[in-house]
C-alpha cells in the first residue's frame, strides 16, 4: 500500500515537472519567433510569501504576466518587453534575456518532484518507525490485545 501511494505521488511530480517543462519551452519558442511588444506594469498583487502576480497592460488590456521572473524594473510605470501568445491572447510572456529561456537540466518541477518524494517517504518512514518501535518495546504486535496472566502459585495449584 506505501509502495502504491509513493509510485502514485512520484509519477504525479514527474507529470507536473514535464508539464512544466513542456509550458518553458513553448514560451521560449514564442519569445524567440513572435514579435515582441512593450507593456506597462499597471499593477502587482501579492499572493504570498513566494508569489507576486504582474499585471501588465498591453494592446489596451490588462493581463497577468506569464514568465513575471524575467522582468528586470519591478517599478509600476516600468515599460516591460512582453510577447502575446497567438493562440490564447490573453496569455502574456515576459521576453526577459536570451539566457533567461536556455534549457535548465534542473529546472523548478525537477526540484519540486524531488521534495514531494522526500516529503513522502519521511512522512511514511516517520509513521511507520514508531508504532514498530512501541511494538518492539512493548513485546505486542500492534491490534493484537495482550494475554491477561493469571498467577499459578501453590494456592491455586489443583487438589487431589
């Protein structure tokens, strides 16, 4: 059953990180055959401790910036050089530098499939290794209710 939940998490990691890898190289290859356009930053909006959303007008519409880590002025006003996804309008991408869109061997979903697969095998090492060690300590298998010992001494002995 462990073995089934750590085979299922680890093949949902690997799918996101190739997920993720796949969305990367089709906005560098946008970033490198589409035109490029420049778009204001209009505003941000914090989602988080690690997350920050850019919301940059460009062509008359406000849109969320993908790929907002290549941005290089953060400051609203800031011009900020962007290309439009022909197949969905709405999706923006910061253009950021040549080096920013090389090919990373390892790359965000790389790490994140990495600490999923730490986080589960010590969740499953840490809730495994204690009720063995009560067990062990114990001298009972766990669900199996322990023997009352009733004392035999001579004053219980049968009678002839």
């Amino acid at each position: 059953m462990a073995a089934a939940i750590i085979v299922s998490l680890v093949a949902v990691a690997l799918l996101v990180a190739a997920a993720e890898r796949a969305d990367f190289a089709r906005a560098a290859e946008l970033v490198r055959t589409q035109e490029q356009k420049v778009g204001v930053l209009v505003q941000m909006d914090y989602r988080g401790r690690f997350r920050t959303d850019y919301i940059i007008e460009v062509d008359g519409h406000d849109r969320t910036l993908s790929y907002s880590e290549f941005i290089t002025n953060e400051t609203l006003g800031a011009a900020v050089p962007v290309v439009v996804d022909p197949e969905n309008e709405s999706r923006v991408i910061a253009v950021g530098s040549p080096g920013d869109w090389e090919e990373k061997p390892f790359g965000v979903g790389i790490t994140l499939a990495v600490v999923i697969l730490a986080l589960v095998i010590g969740g499953l090492a840490g809730s495994r290794i204690i009720p063995e060690d009560f067990a062990a300590i114990s001298g009972r298998t766990s669900g199996t209710p322990r023997k009352r010992r009733i004392p035999h001494g001579k004053a219980d002995a049968p009678k002839d």
